[in-house]
C-alpha cells in the first residue's frame, strides 16, 4: 500500500543505453501482469484538487485489492501545477515536472520511471472507473494492449460529432474498427511505446498516438466497455485545438504507418475529377481541356507517391 509521496524532478526522457539492440518491428506477445511481473500506473496531474487526484489513487488501490498477486506501484506526475501541490498525497512516487510539459510529456516522463514491463494509464480527474482495472488485466494474457471504451453518450454534444469524424478517420487508416480512439483508461505492454517512441508527441494526442501505433504495427488490441463519470472541475481539453491536432497526428501516424491508405483515395479523388471535367470538355468542345490533364497526371503522381512513401516505410 503507497505510503507518503517520494518526490523527484524530471528533467528529461533517459536515453537508450548505449549497446542497447533497438526492439524488433514485429511485436513479441508479452507475459501478461498476472504472473507477478507487476504493473506501474502513471497518472499526469495538473491542477487538479488533492481530494479528487486522492480519489483516483483510492480507486486504483480498490481494485488492486482483488489482485493480491500483482505487484503495483503508483505514480504521479505533478506537470508544473507549482507550490509543491501534491507532496501530502499518498502514492509510491511523485515526480515533479518544474514547467508544464503537457499530457503527453507527463506520460513520458512516467513510463521512463515505471519499474514494471505492463504499464496503466488513467486521468487524475476520477472520471474513470478506475476500481475496474482488473476487467483490463484479464484480457492481458492475448492482448498487449487493453483499452477502456467509453460510451457515446457520455460525450459533450459540441465534441461528438468532430470526435465521430476523427475515430472514422482513424477506424480507416488502422484498418479496423475503433470504439474510443483516445481513452485515457488502458493497460499496455511498454513495448508498444519503446517500439516507437520517437512518434509520441507532448500533448493530448498522445492516447490516440498511441492506439495507432498499436493498431497499425499489430500489436493485440482490444476494447473494453467502461463507465464514464463526470468530471470534477475543468476539462484541460480544449475542443478546437486539440481537435485540430488529433487529426493533424492521425495523418502524420497515416503517412509513417500506411501511406497508401493515406494516398489511394487522394490518387482516386484526382482521377474522379479528371474524368468528370474530361467528360465535360468532350462534350462542350470535343477535346480533352488542360485543366482535365492536369488533374489526370496529378492524379498518378499521388499514387506513384504513394508507392514511394510504401517502399520506404516497408524498408524501415
């Protein structure tokens, strides 16, 4: 059980060490927590209230209750909330960013001090069940990573309908169906995040990063359907901006991970659009037009793009 908080002060992510063989593209199927390799939760922390970070830890140490063959441990990265916020909190560790890194560079900084191979995430906000975690962990043994799917009806009607959009999007270019494309509830092996640490960005699109990742290197991945309470206080989220960046992530994650997903249907749309002004000019002036061949050559320079961008990424 967490006692008093040791506090630390992060500086930066630890390099590789050096000698150190980078992980295999082709992802191994981790022993699942259960059989004792124990688990780290890391929970980012900013401003939030010590009564409800407080009720988010209980929770956790709840639920872990039914799993005395787990080792755990807690931890809490403070990200620049300032004036020492959280040292009276009881948890295993405390880490203090000086300034605001974002959600993002607080999970970073907390899977870099996690001891443990299996790592859970949550909000510090007690939106999440988190005396639930153990419904993730027994999906563990298949799956490398398990992730709390929240239900539709608990999101804001102004974020719903961009939010549908952007799973869509995302739901194409993995491939498969998406339920909650940025839940901050999840177990995962950190072989997921070491394989590709470099695409991991700072801020919130982090979570959805990292369900990307999983999906389109074919790591196990699965869904689990979860309550979702309302928050305390104010959301750090804010819906436009971070909406633009979930989606400017998704296509970079789209042209690292399967360009062609990302290039097939712009080759397409050019080629669609080539033969309907193509039909237009046959018929008005019996001739193809310049703006018809335009659209027609740049409609093959997409797709000879995409094999490009497809070669170099299956050479990576």
């Amino acid at each position: 059980m967490p006692g008093r908080a040791s506090t630390e002060t992060a500086e930066s992510d630890p390099p590789v060490p050096a000698g150190e063989a980078p992980l295999a593209n082709v992802p191994s199927q981790p022993t699942s927590p259960t059989a004792s390799l124990g688990i780290s939760f890391v929970i980012p922390c900013y401003k939030e209230s010590n009564e409800v970070l407080q009720r988010t830890i209980t929770g956790i140490q709840t639920g872990m209750q039914q799993h005395p063959d787990i080792h755990f441990e807690i931890i809490v990265i403070d990200d620049g909330s300032g004036n020492d916020q959280y040292s009276t909190v009881k948890v295993d560790r405390l880490i203090v960013h000086p300034v605001n890194r974002g959600y993002g560079g607080s999970l970073k900084t907390g899977i870099a001090a996690a001891q443990y191979p299996w790592i859970a995430i949550t909000d510090a906000d007690d939106t999440y069940p988190n005396d639930e975690f153990h419904r993730l962990f027994e999906k563990t043994p298949v799956y490398q990573m398990v992730i709390g799917a929240r239900p539709w009806q608990s999101i804001s009607p102004i974020r719903r309908l961009p939010k549908r959009l952007i799973t869509r999007l995302a739901s194409f270019i993995a491939g498969k169906p998406i339920p909650d494309l940025n839940s901050g509830m999840r177990v995962f092996h950190r072989e997921i995040y070491e394989s590709r640490r470099k695409v991991f960005p700072d801020a919130f699109s982090f979570s959805s990063t990292l369900t990307m990742v999983a999906l389109t290197q074919h790591f196990n991945t699965t869904f689990v359907p979860i309550t979702y309470g309302k928050r305390t206080g104010k959301s750090k989220i804010r819906p436009f901006r971070d909406t633009t960046r979930f989606t400017l992530q998704i296509l970079r994650l789209a042209l690292y991970f399967q360009p062609l997903r990302f290039f097939i249907p712009l080759c397409i749309m050019f080629f669609l659009f080539a033969a309907v002004r193509g039909t237009r000019d046959v018929y008005v002036s019996n001739h193809f037009g310049g703006l018809c061949l335009v659209l027609f050559f740049m409609s093959f320079q997409v797709f000879f793009f995409g094999l490009i961008a497809e070669i170099i990424n299956k050479k990576d």
